[in-house]
C-alpha cells in the first residue's frame, strides 16, 4: 500500500508539475497584461504589485482591436456553420451510398488535398478573388476557411456515420421522410458528438488562420484578430502591453467555447450511455 501510494503521488505530481510548465506562458502573459506598460519587463517573475486595466482600456477603446475581434467573429462562424453542414451531407452521402460509380476516386480526391501546403494557394486565389471583386471582402475568407476544412471535416464525419446503424435511415424512410430530414431529425443527434468535435476544429482553424487573411484582407477595417495582432509588433517600437491584452483577449472566445462545448459534449455521451 505504502508502495503503491508512493507511485501515485508521484504521478500525480508529476502531470500537476507538467499542467503547470504548460500553462505558465499563458499565465505570465495574462499576469503582465495587467501590469502598468513601465512595469512590463522590470518585474517579471514578482507578484503583481501595480494592478491596471489602462491596457485593456486602451486595447478596447483607443485601438481598432474590437474590429479585428468582431470580424474574426463573424467570419469564423459562418465558415464553421458552413464547414459543419456541408461536410454532415457529403459526408452521409458517401456512407449511406457506398457502391456508386467513382466513390473511392472521390474520396483519394478529397485527402489528395491534404497533402499540400496551403501556402501554394495564395497566388491562384488572390487573382480569383481579385477578379471577382472579393479582396477585402469577409466573404472571400469564409470561402477560404470553408473549403480548407472541409477534406478534414468529411474524414472525420465520415467514420462517425460508418457507425450509426443504417436501421435509423430506413425507419424513417418508411414513415416518409426526406434525405435532409432523415440528416437533421434522425442522424445529426445522435452524431452530435462528431459534428461537436468538427465544429471545434473549424472554428479553431479559421480563428488562428493568418496567411489567408493577411493577403486578402488589406484594408484595416477588415483585418481578422491574428493579422491585427501582428500589426502590434512594429519595425523599431513594439507595444508589448497591447500585444500582451490582445493575446489574452484573443483566447478568450476558443476558451468560452472550449467550455460550453466539453459540457454539453460530456452530457450527450453520458445521455447516450443510459439510453
């Protein structure tokens, strides 16, 4: 018992002492924004002495952060929203329909995508956009963020509805449902799960994004949180208490998502457990 207890106190020190070395930068960066700007860096690793909000109010009220922060919200929501249907029909239709002329070139055509940098796409994209008239236009991004998810996204769906007995589809069938209303009625809650976790991983994906809209988003007005938390650092000054409030600003809709989601992911898995 003695022995055992041991192990078990050193395990649990050990992931405590590694939460702690993982955390710690996103720790001191939320301790130093509340720092006074002349303190930033004379007081590192010392208890917080000169407690301030002057840089969250310069950060919301004397910078366009609050644009970047509100156009990041926007289009990172509509391209998860957009990324999550598309991928829940593509992704049906490839499970229930597996015998069909040309499934598996399509499915090698969609992870075929995955295997290049994305970075090769800016040219042929910035000249399309150009001639549609889409450069600094939200719309040209959820485009972007839409179609970068969705070779993940069906993957992902894809392995999930394998596993939902075909037995649902053909019951509601026979009481005279429809493709869509059998997707929404009869698949999407018991997916729910999988359609949670691609959501996620969507809505993340578009908000750290920075190459994409970078070089479609020129003007400042249209600038997304990460493009404009780069525009904190500057060729010869950098405003580190900015950057500082900005990047913990900037975590906090993944982190308020992260939150509702676990809960609401945990709640469903467990519902489903007892049924």
């Amino acid at each position: 018992m003695t022995r055992r207890f041991l192990l078990d106190l050193f395990v649990a020190s050990l992931g405590i002492a590694i939460t702690l070395l993982m955390a710690f930068p996103f720790i001191w960066v939320v301790l130093i924004s509340f720092r006074p700007d002349s303190e930033i860096f004379t007081r590192t690793f010392q208890l917080i002495t000169s407690f301030t909000l002057d840089n969250y109010y310069a950060l919301l009220e004397n910078s366009p952060f609050p644009t970047y922060l509100r156009n990041s919200i926007l289009v990172c929501s509509i391209a998860t929203v957009l990324a999550v249907s598309i991928s829940l029909v593509t992704a049906y239709g490839f499970s229930r329909n597996r015998h069909f002329r040309g499934r598996q070139v399509l499915l090698i055509l969609v992870i075929c995508t995955q295997l290049f940098p994305f970075v090769i796409l800016i040219t042929p994209l910035y000249a399309t956009f150009f001639r549609l008239g889409l450069i600094n236009n939200h719309l040209s991004l959820v485009i972007s963020y839409t179609a970068t998810n969705l070779p993940f996204a069906i993957y992902m769906l894809l392995g999930y509805l394998d596993t939902i007995p075909r037995d649902l589809d053909e019951a509601a069938r026979i009481d005279g449902a429809n493709t869509l209303q059998i997707i929404w009625s009869i698949i999407l809650p018991v997916a729910w799960p999988g359609v949670v976790t691609v959501a996620v991983y969507a809505f993340v994906s578009a908000w750290d994004e920075f190459l994409f809209a970078m070089t479609l988003m020129t003007s400042d007005e249209n600038k997304t949180v990460p493009v404009g938390l780069a525009g904190f650092f500057g060729e010869y000054t950098t405003q580190w208490n900015l950057v500082m409030t900005a990047s913990v600003v900037s975590t906090l809709p993944t982190l308020i998502l992260f939150m509702l989601v676990q809960r609401k992911l945990v709640s469903d898995l467990a519902a489903g457990a007892v049924k």
